[in-house]
C-alpha cells in the first residue's frame, strides 16, 4: 500500500507482533543509551499531569481527574516528539546534544508539526467536554459530597452508568487518536509531507496491520495508565520507551526513500 507525496509515494510495509517486540526491545536499548532524555521529557509530561490534578483539587473536582486519566495520555505523541529525534540520531550516530536536540524541537514550529499538534489538542479539549457532558447527564447536579466521597459516588448505579457510557466514549475518541498519531509525528519530523498525508498515512498503517497495530494500541494505553498510578510518577520511564519504540515502529512500517 501507498500513499502519494509530492516527493513521491509512501510505501507501506507489513508490521508483526515480532516487529513490535523488537520495537519495544529497542526502544529500551535508547533510553540506556540517553537516558537523562528519556527522564528529562517524561518528567515534563509527569510534572503537567501532576499539576492538573492538584488543580483539579484545588478546584473541589477530583472526579475530573478520571476523564484526564483517560485523556491525559492522548498528548503523549505529541511530548515525544524530543523521543523520537534522540532515536533518530542514535541510529545514524548523529551527535546528541541537548541543544541540538532542543534546536530541531524548536524549528518544528516552521515545519507540520503544530498542525497534527493542534488535531491532537483539540481531540483532547473535546473528550473533555463530552466527559463533562456525560458527567451532567447521569450525575445532574450532585457533588460527590452528596454520596459520601468519591468511591461511593461512582459505585452507584448512575456512576457505574457514567463510567460504562465514558469508557466506551473515550475507547472510540482514543482509537481516532491513535489512527492519527499512530506514526505521524515521527514522519513529520523526519521527513518532507504535509501533516493531513502523515494522518493519512498513519490510518493506512493500521488499515494495511489491524491485528498487530490494535494490539500495539491496547499495549500503550494499559501501559500509560498503569504508570500514572503512582502519581504519575511511572511515565519518567514508561513514556521515553514508548516514544523510541515508537520511531522504531515508523521506520519498520514505511519503507525508506528511493533515491531520486
């Protein structure tokens, strides 16, 4: 399967589950190889994440910070885009630098990068207005005070009905996601296309593998869900491992360019 370029076609390649072990296999062998980056970029995803929930706190909302759990790892593409340039110089024994790496991050905002960034966004401020809408809709006006806390409050028939119809909401919007980012961001950054190519691109990657990308999709989310447990603090490694695994991915799913 192709996709067309102006520099020419994309050329799509299969993808197998030992291709997304060896991925996360190598994704792993670049956070030893730089791993003040790797922690670096995930404390900065840590550090917002545990920001927004003491303002959730702040604010007398902790039930919001369900909607963010589910949410909150949908910016994981676009925080690692500083992954994925690491790993691209690793693998061509380019020099790694923090300004070098930090200069190519910068000159994005030149480039298609911003563009997927804002869809990215925008995905995640509109979960968080249906998640609002879906709180109202089964909960009305009730505070969780009114159940006795918070736990009570979503054992009740209406919260298990609010999570039911949320997590099937936030599965679907968090599919679309993944269809989007699933290797565009690493393709913008290393090459020459436009960001709507690179979505399109990314959806005909789990078009052309649906077996093993679905499963690379469930795979990331209980893996970032599960290190947001211990106060975020779980994503210093988990989501560097990702994001080279990531970039690993997008060169085993497209193939290179031909000479011209």
């Amino acid at each position: 399967m192709t996709t067309a370029t102006a520099s020419g076609p994309l050329r799509i390649l299969p993808v197998t589950l030992g291709d997304l072990r060896a991925c996360l296999a190598a994704g792993w062998q670049d956070f030893r190889r730089a791993p003040l980056f790797g922690v670096f970029f995930g404390a900065v995803y840590s550090l917002c994440g545990l920001l927004i929930y003491v303002i959730l706190q702040i604010w007398q909302i902790p039930w919001a910070i369900l909607p963010l759990a589910v949410g909150f790892p949908l910016l994981g593409p676009f925080v690692a885009v500083g992954l994925y340039e690491v790993s691209r110089r690793l693998a061509a024994g380019a020099p790694l630098s923090w300004s070098a790496v930090l200069s190519v991050i910068l000159r994005q905002k030149d480039r298609q990068i911003p563009s997927i960034s804002a869809v990215i966004v925008g995905l995640f401020l509109l979960w968080l207005f249906i998640a609002d809408v879906i709180y109202a809709l089964f909960l009305g006006l009730n505070t969780y005070e009114r159940y006795g806390g918070l736990a009570d409050m979503l054992a009740s028939a209406n919260g298990i009905a609010m999570l039911s119809v949320g997590g099937a909401v936030g599965a679907g919007l968090a599919f679309v996601l993944f269809g989007v980012t699933a290797v565009s961001l690493p393709l913008l950054l290393d090459r020459e296309v436009d960001f709507v190519t690179a979505m399109i691109t990314s959806f005909g990657v789990i078009r052309a593998n649906p077996g093993p990308m679905l499963g690379w999709a469930v795979f990331i989310a209980m893996a970032m869900l599960a290190a947001m447990l211990p106060a975020f603090l779980g994503l210093l490694v988990v989501l560097p491992i990702l994001g080279h695994a990531t970039w690993h991915l997008y060169k085993r799913a497209l193939a290179p360019d031909e000479p011209g």
